[in-house]
C-alpha cells in the first residue's frame, strides 16, 4: 500500500507519533475528534481537530500546535495527519484484531494472519475475492472489509491533497462523494467539484484547476463556468433564466475566453441535456434545467387546478356569505365579499393587500365557509413565524411549508418532501400566506403535493420584497392574468389610527410619510449625520426605550437596517449591540469564527437552509434549521467544539465547523426580516446605494412593525428613497408559460 508522505514540516508546526489510545468525542459527519495519544516516550497527549475514520489502536503521526486551553489544559491542536501501517506481523495482527476493520475481529485477524501473513494489507486492499479463502469470510464479506480498510486510510490521501484550497472538514465531504478514488476525479476534472460538493464554489474548483495545469479554454472550466454563472444569477439575483446574448457575454467575460467558446459549451449542455433552451417573444433563453421543470410544472399544475375546481353556484355562495355575516354582525366590504366569492368559487385564488386591508378577516370567513362545506384545510406559510401570526390570525394550526410537505433528509445538501405527486395531501383547500416571500422551486414541490380538485388559496403582499430565491412567482401569476385575484385596497377604520398603516401606503404610493407626529406608533429620529445613527440605535436598544417601556421591551425590538455594510449597516450595528447587550464576561464562554466573537446569550440567525440538522423540543424531535431563523445561543462546549442555540424552543447542536451558517441578528438585513414580525422595529435608513434603498425596501421595513416603528436617518434620504421606484428586474418564465394555457 502507497503510504505517501506527509507534507515538508513548517517552522510554525511540531511533528508527534504513536497510538491512539482513547477517543474521548468523534463528530462522524464532519470528523472532529478529541483522542488521547499514547506517545512513543510514553507520555499522553490530547489530539484535537478533523481526524475522521480514526479508532483506537491506531498508529498515527501527527503535525500541529501546541495550546493552552483554558478549562482543557494542554492539548496539541493537528492541521495534518496520517495513519502509520503497522510493519510487522505481530503489528499487523494487533491492528486487525482490535475492530478497526469492521467485520474483523481476532478469530478472523488470526486466520488471516495465518494465510497471507506479511501481505494480509496487500491482499485486503488490492485483492479482496482472495479473501474468501479463509474460513469464515464470503465474497460479500471480503468486500466490505476490503472498503472499510481503504476508507481508513483512504482519507489521508484527500486531506493531503486538498489541504492547499480548503479545510479538513470539506475535505471529508469529498471523500465521502468519491472514496478512494477522489483525488483522480478532482484531477481528471477539478470542476466536478463544484458541481457535487456543497459548499465549494466554482472560484475554489478554478483555482485548483489552475494548479494542475488546466487549459483555461479548456470545455469542463467552460461549462462549469456557464452553470455557476446561471447558478449565481438565480441565487444572488433572483432570474431563473437568462437570455442566451447576455449568458455568453457575461460568462465570456467571466472566464476570460473568447464568446464562441461559450457558445459552443453552451450548446454541448444543452445537449447533454444539463441547460434548457426556451424562446420567449422570440429571444432564446436559457435555464438550470432544475428552474426550467420547476416553473413548467408550476404553470400546468395551477392550469389543472383552476380546471378541475368544483364550482358552486353564486347563489350558494352569497347564502354562506350572508349567514355568516348574520352571525357574526359585521357587513363584509364589497372587495372582501368578492375575495371570499372568488377563494371558495375558483380552484386557484390570488388575494392580496397592504396592512389594515382585511386580508385576515377574507381568511377567517373562507375558512369557516369551507369547513360547513365539510372540507379539510391546510394553512401554510414560508417561515415559522410567519407560520405561528397565521395560527394567532385564524385560531388554527398553520405550519410552515416545510413541514406541511413532510421534509426529509436528503443527503445534507437539498430537501426531499415525503408529501409529493406520489403521496399527495388529503387536503381539500390548501391556504398559504406570505405567498410573495416562496421561490419557484418551492412552489413547483408544494403543488406536486396538492391534489387535483382542491383549491389553491395564494395570500401576499405584492408589494414587498420578492422571494430571496430565485423566481417572482406571486408577480407572475398575477401578471399572467389566468387566474382569480383580488387586490384590497381599502384601510379599515381599526387600522386608519395606526400611523404604522398609514404610512406605509403613503409609502407604497409614492408619499412621503409623516415624520412630524410624536405620540403615535411611528416616530422618526432625525440624524442629518450618518456616524451619528449606529450610536443612536444602540442607546435606543440599550437604555432609552428600556427606560421608558420597562426592561421586558428589549426581547421585542428588531433592528431591521437595508444593508450589511456602512456606517449602519449589520456588521457595525451588531457589534456596538453586542459590546452593549451582551459584552464579554469570563463566565461567558466564547468562540472566535473569522471576525466574529459568538458568545452566549448572543442573538444569533441561520443564514442558510441547513435540512438536516437535528432539533429537539421537549419531547419533538425534528430536523431543519432555515435561512431567517433567530435564536438565541444557549452554551459553548470547548470540549465537544459544540453551540447549542435554542430556536423558539427548538434546541440545536452546532459544531464549531459550521459556524459559518449563524450570523448575530441584534441588526438584520430587511430582506432576512420578510415573512416576520416584531412588536417594535427599528430602521435606520443612511446614504448607501441608489440600486438597494428604493420604495419597495422601505416599505417591507415599515411592515415588519406590529405596535412600534422607529425610522432613524436624514428626512432627505427618506425623500430619496421613497422617490426611488426603480426595481431591480428579475428574469422569469412562468407568467409565459402561463398564458400558453389560455
């Protein structure tokens, strides 16, 4: 067996060696291990770091640091390491005998010891059938075991050739891709690390490619880069296509290769049957043809749906609408009335509005109606928060998504939904609000979940922010015009006191809200100086409003602020909200990941969809954590390298490696605010980019208020941004291919 060698030491690292003798922890997903070593001078050292595969009883040389860990004491932190063969037989037999090998215990260690001596390694790597011969063993068997040794020493090869482009623990992801034989696929196509590994990107697989000699021009680097290209454009941006002339320019540009380079690969995708080519108005387009199924299937289902509705007479109708108004004692606006027509009367409905329309009171009484009509509904929004308003609104369960469809594991990287075209919902009527806030590829699995002859009740603002994954799927099927939909316009008279209200139509309308009444629920803080607003908002948060309201009002306040960067932007913010709510404290353990320091008590938000990470709540158990979710860090475990943060009850363990998927969240971006709310919010609105603070931003922010908005800035950038109606346009398909039903 090739051993290899391990890379030249660096001044900076000291080299250890001898056996394991103890794992105290062993995180199989990511290969984090804490193990004690039993040296060759006979003392005991603590290994710490990713050593994946690892047992007890192995010989390993290690290459790493010593450091001091304040509750652990001395412990030798590895950046590298190798498992050492045993060379000698009775080595050998030690080794297999221990239940390394799984399959191996000493009888079979003996036996094989016996038949093959010094070449049992040989035989077992590279020649498993001749296994067989010994007693006890079959041909399966002898497979099995011949993998499980491979994988023990396997993995040394990646991690030896990754470690120059990323860490450790990607590194086992690409092991357990391809096995053994990653690093010849890496080297016979670097780029199919891109396309199969979550979370290498295409400028990581580039560079590796680079370093191997990879032609620039070369076919692989320019497809790849046509995909990440379109794979970027739907994640960053929102198209789930784009039209083939700005596809080869920009992807030309990108890879430094002539245009017809591009059009060449684009044109091999196309036919190995990875990209679609679409004509819209005559203009080629193209997809990721997993955006292309998903608007298509989107388009047909709904047309199905609104064709195979069973419909009731106008006179029923207005008979269940005029008793129910008889026993409740309210007369229903003549929007509403349509609304509720249109929802019980229609296989697909749009229903739309502003804050204070009545979106609720629509829903309450087509719920009711449905029920007398002895249907069974299902109430659904993107977000769990969103989720729990919708069951505080209508005194029903409404579950997210997510859950409605029943989400699996699949694998760590994308969702599969149990409820789908093969197991489909029992549901007659399904109702989802915040509709604005579902991708395309969320749609296309929820309606494979619904069943032909329900109805389909869709519930958005149209007017906030679009979805944060690609596709305008709510626009578009309002724009297509194939479909029941009713916009509600009217503020009722409970809802005409709350300045929150009025001003965000004000806003919507192109108006400049009032920023001039002060013992209302909207006040604005005027900072004519942009280094002025962080400060402002941290004493707000810290002291002023605690002052005035009582200490329990800072679990309610949301910052919610239009960008990452500048001068109150979520970086500065939560750093001065950290130092003031949460500032350093020995008996608060920490961990530094990049720049962030996370420590406990920290607010914190997953800021991707991670679908298999476990949870507990009480006695539930669960997988899931997703993009916008905020909790609140329960403990730090140097020892098991291990966050627990408690997500609205739901208890999650993370390991120190995957810290890259929280960010602190006493300052939020307002799109990571959509589908929520918060009794009070807090807005700073500074200078920063003409093409991010437009009309439609400030207004998502005003609504995420429920009692209490705070708008802190310059009255003349409020101005500017309210002026600014430019919306940044989103490449889709489904309103097309919508009205080719018509």
């Amino acid at each position: 067996m090739n051993n290899g060698t391990m890379p030249p030491p660096r001044e900076d690292l000291i080299e250890v060696e001898g056996a394991i003798e103890h794992i105290v922890y062993q995180n199989e997903a990511n290969g984090y291990t804490v193990c004690e070593l039993a040296a060759s001078d006979n003392t005991l050292i603590t290994l710490v770091g990713i050593m994946p595969f690892l047992e007890e009883g192995e010989s390993v040389k290690a290459l790493g640091k010593w450091e001091l860990h304040a509750s652990f004491g001395r412990q030798f932190r590895i950046e590298y390491y190798e498992k050492q063969l045993p060379a000698s037989e009775a080595a050998m037999l030690k080794y297999l005998a221990s239940g390394a090998i799984k399959g191996v215990g000493p009888v079979t260690a003996k036996r094989i010891m016996e038949r093959f001596g010094c070449d049992a390694f040989e035989v077992i790597e590279h020649h498993p059938e001749w296994l067989a011969d010994v007693e006890g063993i079959t041909q399966r068997k002898a497979k099995q075991i011949s993998e499980r040794f491979r994988e023990n020493f396997g993995i040394r090869s990646v991690m030896m050739f990754c470690r120059d482009f990323f860490g450790p623990a990607t590194a086992v992801k690409v092991f357990r891709q391809w096995g053994s034989a990653a690093v010849d696929v890496i080297r016979n196509n670097p780029y199919a690390l891109c396309e199969s590994i979550d979370g290498i990107g295409f400028e990581t697989a580039d560079r590796i490619a680079e370093s191997l000699g990879t032609d620039k021009t070369s076919s692989e680097r320019v497809k790849a880069g046509i995909c990440y290209f379109l794979s970027y454009s739907a994640s960053r941006n929102g198209h789930t296509f784009l039209p083939a002339d700005k596809l080869i320019d920009a992807a030309a540009q990108l890879l430094s290769v002539p245009s017809d380079d591009v059009g060449k690969g684009l044109h091999t995708l196309i036919a190995e049957d990875k990209l679609t080519s679409v004509k819209y108005n005559g203009r080629e387009v193209i997809y990721l043809k997993e955006y292309f199924e998903a608007e298509r299937y989107t388009a047909a289902k709904l047309d199905l749906l609104d064709r195979l509705c069973e419909r009731i007479s106008l006179g029923d109708a207005d008979r269940f609408i005029s008793q129910l108004e008889a026993e409740i004692g309210i007369t229903y606006a003549s929007l509403q009335r349509k609304a509720i027509v249109a929802s019980i009367n229609s296989g697909v409905m749009v229903l739309t509005g502003g804050p204070g329309t009545g979106k609720t009171t629509v829903i309450r009484a087509v719920i009711t109606v449905f029920e007398r009509m002895g249907l069974r509904i299902a109430l659904a929004a993107p977000t769990g928060r969103a989720a729990k308003r919708m069951s505080e609104a209508t005194a029903r369960e409404a579950k997210t998504i997510h859950r409605l469809l029943e989400m699996e594991y699949a694998d760590g990287s994308k969702p599969r939904f149990r409820r789908d075209e093969n197991d489909m919902l029992e549901e007659d009527a399904v109702i989802i609000d915040e509709t604005s806030m579902v991708d395309c590829l969320l749609m296309s699995s929820l309606l494979k979940a619904v069943k032909p002859g329900a109805h389909l009740i869709l519930i958005g603002d149209a007017d906030q922010l679009p979805s944060v994954g690609a596709g305008y799927v709510l626009n578009d099927i309002i724009e297509s015009g194939r479909f029941s939909s009713v916009c509600l316009k009217e503020i009722f008279r409970q809802a005409e006191t709350s300045l929150i209200v009025r001003n965000a139509h004000a806003i919507n309308h192109g108006q400049y809200p009032d920023l001039t009444v002060r013992n209302g629920d909207f006040f604005f803080l005027r900072r004519d100086d942009d280094r002025s607003i962080a400060p402002t908002v941290t004493e707000l948060v810290a002291t002023r409003l605690p002052k005035t309201y009582g200490e329990e009002i800072r679990k309610n306040i949301q910052v919610i602020t239009p960008s990452h960067k500048g001068s109150a932007g979520t970086v500065s913010l939560n750093a001065l909200l950290q130092e003031a709510l949460n500032p350093s404290d020995p008996m608060k353990p920490e961990r530094k990941v990049r720049d962030v320091i996370f420590r406990v008590g920290d607010k914190v938000m997953q800021v991707k969809n991670n679908y298999d990470i476990a949870w507990k709540k009480g006695s539930r158990e669960g997988t899931g954590i997703f993009n916008g979710d905020i909790g609140l860090i329960l403990e730090i475990d140097p020892p098991s390298e291990t966050v627990t943060v408690d997500f609205d009850g739901r208890v999650v363990d993370y390991d120190f490696t995957m810290l890259d998927e929280i960010e602190h969240a006493y300052a939020i971006t307002i799109h990571k605010s959509q589908g929520s709310e918060y009794p009070v919010v807090i807005i700073p609105i500074f200078p920063y980019s003409a093409r991010l603070l437009n009309r439609n931003l400030l207004y998502t922010a005003v609504t995420r208020a429920k009692d209490m908005v705070i708008l802190i800035g310059s009255e003349q950038t409020v101005r500017e941004v309210v002026d600014n109606n430019r919306l940044i346009r989103r490449y889709t398909g489904l309103a097309f291919l919508l009205k080719a039903y018509e």
